[in-house]
C-alpha cells in the first residue's frame, strides 16, 4: 500500500511540476504578445512583430481547462500517502489531555469518516465522469470531452478510497487488540 501510495504522489507531483510549466509558459507568452502588439512594435518593427505573431507567441490556448482538469488529480493524487503517513493536519489541544485507548477509539472513529467521505467522494466522480461521457459535453476553448478531466482524478480518488479503507481497518485491529500494527513510520501520531 505505501509504494502504490508513493506511486500516486510521484504522478500528482509530476502533474502539478507539468501544470505550473504551463502556466508560466502562457504567462510568458501572453506577455509577449502583449508587448508585439504596443506601439512601438507595432509601429517601428511591425514586419518583426507581425513574424513573430504569425509563430503564434501568445497565451496557451485553454491553460485555465488544463490547469482545472490537472489539480484535480495532483489533489486525490496526494491524499493516499497523507492519509497512510497520517500527514494530515492536526489539532491536538484536547486529544492530547486524553487516554491512549480514547486517542485509540477517536482515531478509529475520524480514519472510518474520512473513508466514508472519500468512498463517497470517489462515487460521486464516477457517476459525474459517466454522466459527462453520455453528454458528450466539451470544454469551451480546446473542446476536449470532459470527462477526460474526470478520469485521472477518478483514479486517483480510487486509489485514496482504498488505502482510507485500508487504514480505516488498520485502525479498527489496532483498537481491537491494543497493539499498533502499522510501523511507526506510517500512521504516525501527532
């Protein structure tokens, strides 16, 4: 579980490496062809503004669709390995004035919420990616299907509900029998 969990962020993290490039070479870009069309291009250097134009320096087309349909993933793509790292933010004030076998229980308690959530969460994208695939629906400016953007966050929801479900378990045995199971490395306790 922890290596297909690695695996996720190692993708999510090339996702959002690949998406932040984009973003700046369409920034870039809309810069330029901001400044290739200024009056002092325009009017000194047209014939080098116009060539340069004509190569298509400008904004990437559809950068906003791109960027939605790609955070998405790089989201789901990190909780697996939050959610089995117990990496998620936590507030101790009153859990820490508490007894190990009541952090025991609340603990098993919040990991069998958080997979129900994400369960619930990877259902409803599913039904949302087979309902956009019947549609037929497209985004505004490249008009790819929608649901291509629904597809890699659909794994990568999956993929987060299993391992909720599997710590989820973990938890429940823990609690069960008093004894940690996960190592110490993983799961841990803030």
């Amino acid at each position: 579980m922890l290596k297909l969990s690695r695996l996720m962020a190692y993708l999510g993290g090339l996702m959002l490496i690949a998406l932040i490039l984009m973003a700046c070479v369409s920034i870039v870009g809309r810069s330029l062809n901001g400044v290739l069309h200024s009056d002092f291009f325009q009017g000194g250097l047209k014939g080098f503004a116009d060539w340069a134009l004509a190569l298509g320096i400008g904004p990437i087309n559809g950068d906003f669709e791109l960027i939605e349909a790609g955070i998405a993933f790089s989201i789901f793509s990190f909780l697996p390995l939050c959610q089995i790292s117990g990496g998620h933010a936590t507030v101790d004030i009153f859990t820490s004035q508490m007894s190990d076998r009541a952090n025991r229980i609340l603990r098993v308690i919040i990991d069998i919420l958080f997979a129900a959530v994400i369960v619930l969460i990877a259902v409803q994208l599913l039904g949302g990616m087979q309902s956009k695939m019947r549609s037929g629906q497209t985004t505004l400016l490249i008009q790819f299907p929608v649901w291509w953007a629904y597809a890699p966050s659909v794994v990568g929801a999956a993929v987060a509900a299993i391992i909720s479900i599997y710590i989820a378990v973990v938890r429940l045995a823990e609690a069960a029998t008093g004894q940690a199971i996960l190592p110490a490395d993983l799961g841990a306790d803030h």
